[in-house]
C-alpha cells in the first residue's frame, strides 16, 4: 500500500484552489473527512458472486467540502429563499481507496484441481485510485431547519462525476512469477486452448493485463443521512456507487463476453463534518 505523495499534494492545490474559487460567493462552507468499506467490483472472481464480492473489499479515506448555500459567511445571515438554497449543496471531495483483489467463486473451489484453477488463486491484484470531483447533494428536509435544530437526521441523495487516476498492481505466484509471461495465466484470457468453449465469432482475445497507470471519469451517486451532533457539527453515514468510464482501473480486462461491466465500487463511508462559518 503506497501513497505518491507528489501527486497527493497537486490534488490537494487543485482541491484548495477550487473551493477558493467558491469562496468568493459569500456562502457559507463546511470541510470534513470520510472513511469507510469498499467493495471493488472488477474482472477478479466471478460476476455477482458473493465471495467475490466480499473477498476483494479494502479502505477508502478522503476530505471533503461543501458549499452551503443557505447561509451567508460575508453577512453571517440567510441567503435569499429559494428551494434550491435550501434544499442542495455542493459536495468537492479528494479521496483515495485501496483494494487487494484475488479470483474468488468456483472457478477456485477447492475441488478445482486443474493447472488453470492454479493460475486463477495465483494471479493476485491491487486497485489503488485517487479521486477527485464534485456531487450535487439534495436534502429532501429543508437545510436551514435542519441547522436550527428542527429535526436531528436530514436524509440525502447525491449525484455527481469524479476525475480517477488510478496506479494498479498486479503479480501471480505461478510458474517464474512473471505476471506478463503468458504461460503463468489463466489461458482462455487470451488463447482458445482446445478442450474449452471455442472464442465467440467477433471476440477479442487481448492480453488481458495493463499496469500503466489509468485516468478515467467515473460518475457517482450516493444515499446518505446527516445527523446533527452540535450547533457546527455533524455526523454522516453515506453509501456510494460509483461507475468508471473504464475496465482497466483495476490493470485487468480479460473482454470476455461475460464481462458486460466497466469496473465500478461501492463505497460505504463515515464521516465528521464541520461548520467553518
């Protein structure tokens, strides 16, 4: 698990640089941080199989910023009311998650005996992205009665795009251990050996391992709660869903014609906002 501390640091400029950006609206700001599960669905295991699913989950952090728009910092007053002042802010966020992934489901059942079901618990993975991008958060519940105390839980959905680059890894513990040598993967990646289903007219058989690094969109949605703990702070439970514009996040795409899915995650995530103004 690496962080490229150079790159962390141009994410944060570009991340300051926005909000002040935003700052020079007059409305009010609040700053937190998040962390949380993630569950990384990619080419690794089988498709909705719950091993897999389960099995490749790692950690996601990030820091988080929003505009309040129901609140003015320049004057310390309401903005003007309007159903959009009080019902949506605007979410920037910088985050980074890692996930170890590894080929789960019955394709590495221990009744598997065979040289493939050795190269697939072999072939092991890493997914490591650094997001960084902005959502619109809408609360249903109006924003100023939920500052004011009215109610202590204020439900929101959100919907949003990110920027994602992406450093994946990947090794295998078959053969010389030399992930780019063909003899040490799963075969019908990229070859059509005799004994199994023949290649479909029209498919693809690429080598199916890319580690060069990857920048992707990805859109993003969420479902989430605010719990108001004190008059400048609150508490957050979020769980997001969050779709690449790419299948070669994770460094592997095998383009099979079962594999219909760019990569994707879901991301449950904690969080501790506070109230800067």
């Amino acid at each position: 698990m690496t962080l490229n501390l150079k790159q962390l640091a141009f994410y944060i400029v570009v991340f300051a640089s926005l909000n002040q950006t935003y700052a020079q609206l007059g409305f009010s700001h609040e700053i937190g941080a998040i962390i949380g599960p993630v569950e990384f669905r990619s080419d690794f295991g089988s498709r909705l199989d719950e091993a897999t699913n389960l099995g490749n989950s790692g950690i996601g952090i990030g820091i988080i910023h929003y505009i309040n728009f129901a609140y003015r910092a320049d004057c310390n007053c309401y903005s003007t009311d309007t159903y959009f002042n009080d019902h949506f802010k605007l979410r920037s966020e910088i985050s980074w998650n890692y996930t170890r992934l590894d080929h789960h489901g019955e394709w590495v059942a221990p009744d598997k005996t065979s040289a493939l079901a050795d190269k697939l618990r072999a072939h092991h993975g890493v997914a490591e992205n650094f997001d960084i991008g902005m959502q619109l958060e809408y609360f249903p519940k109006s924003i100023r009665s939920f500052q004011a105390f009215s109610y202590r839980f204020a439900p929101f959905v959100s919907l949003g795009f990110h920027y994602t680059n992406s450093k994946p890894q990947a090794w295998t513990d078959y053969g010389d251990q030399n992930v780019f040598n063909a003899n040490n993967i799963y075969d019908y990646w990229y070859a059509n050996p005799a004994f199994l289903p023949p290649v479909p007219p029209g498919e693809q058989r690429e080598y199916p391992i890319d580690l060069d690094a990857i920048n992707a969109w990805s859109v993003v949605t969420s479902v989430g709660v605010r719990y108001k703990f004190t008059k400048l702070s609150d508490l957050m439970l979020d769980l997001r869903w969050q779709l690449y514009f790419s299948d070669w996040i994770d460094g592997f795409n095998h383009k099979l014609s079962y594999n219909k899915f760019n990569d994707w995650l879901i991301w449950l995530n904690f969080g501790y906002i506070y109230y800067l103004d």
